[in-house]
C-alpha cells in the first residue's frame, strides 16, 4: 500500500491579524482563571473567532470577584470609531465606566 506524495500545505499570512481592513470586530471578553474564580479580559477580536481565541488587542480586565476592572479608554474608543460592536455584557461594562453612551 502506498501513499502519493502531496504538495506541502502553505499557511497564507496574507490576512494577518493586524490587519483591521475588511474585519468585522467585536469588543468582547476572553475567560481566565480557575473554576468559579473567572476573571476577564476585555479584547478586540474577530467576530468569527472563538471566545479565547487570539485576539487583536486587549483592551482591559475585569474581576468579578472583587467588582474591579482596568480599562484602556483611548483604544476602546478608538476601537469603537473603526466600526467594533461591543458585545452586550461588555457594553454594559463600558456604559458604568461611562466610557460609552
């Protein structure tokens, strides 16, 4: 039994993730921490990408926990002029620390 010899896969970095064009982003969080002591971080990312995937910047944290979160305003809101939906709960994050409307 023999195996034909295939052409290697080439991955196509063309579409890197820096790249913002034709991207449509969400302001979400990513789920860190041990089991019923979650802690977020608040990130742009790729509305296709799953919820801990690689994301294209981090824009904060929050702790549940102790009711605390560190929030990066200028890049939120820059973020939010590109066009980045925030997601409900983080937007309603966003709206206690008045960084939206």
């Amino acid at each position: 039994m023999s195996f034909a010899a295939s052409a290697p896969t080439r991955l196509n970095f063309s579409n890197s993730v820096c790249s913002t064009q034709g991207l449509s982003a969400k302001i979400r969080f990513t789920r860190l921490g041990r089991k019923r002591q979650a802690f977020y971080r608040l990130v742009a990312i790729d509305s296709k990408k799953r919820r801990d995937g690689l994301p294209i910047e981090f824009l904060g944290w929050y702790d549940p926990i102790k009711k605390e979160s560190s929030l990066n305003a200028p890049a939120i809101k820059e973020w939010i002029a590109k066009g980045a939906q925030p997601s409900e709960t983080a937007g309603s994050l966003l709206k206690k620390a008045l960084i939206i409307s």
